[in-house]
C-alpha cells in the first residue's frame, strides 16, 4: 500500500488523537482494565480451571480428590479418643549425677555496666544451688 506524505502525517495525528482519547476515558475510569474485579477473575478462573479437568480427569482425582480424602481421614484419625496419657512430673536434682560438676568461671564480669549491679563469679557461684556439694569451681582471669 502506497501512502503519501501528506497522508502520513494525517494518519498518525488521527492516531494519536484516538490514542489520547482513549488513554483520558481509562484514566477517567480509575481502573485500567474495564470491567474487571476479584470476584470475576477469580470467578474467570475456576471455570478455566473446570474445564480443563473436564479434559482431563487425572488431574482431578490427583489434585482436587486424593487430597481431600487425605484430609477427611486425618480429622477422622484426630477426632477418635486418644491413648496419651500425661507424664508424671520430672524434678532435676544436682544430686543424681555421680561426680561433682566442673565448672570454669571468670572473676572478673563479663560487660560490666558501672550501675553497681555487676556480679562477679564468686558471687554468682554463692546464689547456685547445692554450691559447695555439687559443683567444682576453677577460677580463671580473663
């Protein structure tokens, strides 16, 4: 098709004025795509999604059926009586191991702040329970 230059500039004004025109009715609607919603396109997309497992029904068994038979039978499992029982309490006592423990502090703190609420390592040993039966001290300065 042969076009001439006088008709070219026509054309492309003609154009541009129904691009402008169609760009401020967009903009006049606030939504780019007329029309569209979450319910339409969620609505749009079950219905693709259903006719494709009406093509192919495998697909159906794997994805929509096999996982809901495997969720019923869970909650029928879960829902029947259960044999668990609750444990008797369990007390640790420093007195069921065999040795006295060993332990490594510092005698310095570790991040002293300056608020006088520093606490060394000897007192920290003193406030242990069973401190002097149960644990073995070295002191260490770091």
């Amino acid at each position: 098709m042969l076009v001439k230059d006088g008709d070219s500039s026509q054309n492309s004004d003609e154009e541009k004025g129904a691009y402008d025109a169609r760009l401020e009715d967009i903009t006049q609607e606030g939504n780019l795509i007329r029309g569209s919603s979450c319910v339409r396109s969620c609505t749009a997309s079950s219905a693709k999604r259903f006719i494709i497992y009406r093509r192919d029904w495998c697909g159906l068994i794997c994805q929509v059926l096999i996982p809901l038979i495997l969720v019923l039978f869970g909650l029928w499992l879960t829902s029947g009586p259960s044999k668990l029982t609750q444990s008797p309490p369990r007390h640790l006592s420093t007195g069921w191991y065999p040795s006295k423990q060993r332990i490594l502090m510092s005698t310095n703190p570790v991040s002293m702040a300056g608020d006088g609420f520093d606490v060394t390592g000897a007192e920290l040993f003193a406030n242990m329970p069973n401190a002097t039966t149960a644990f073995e001290v070295t002191y260490v300065d770091i």
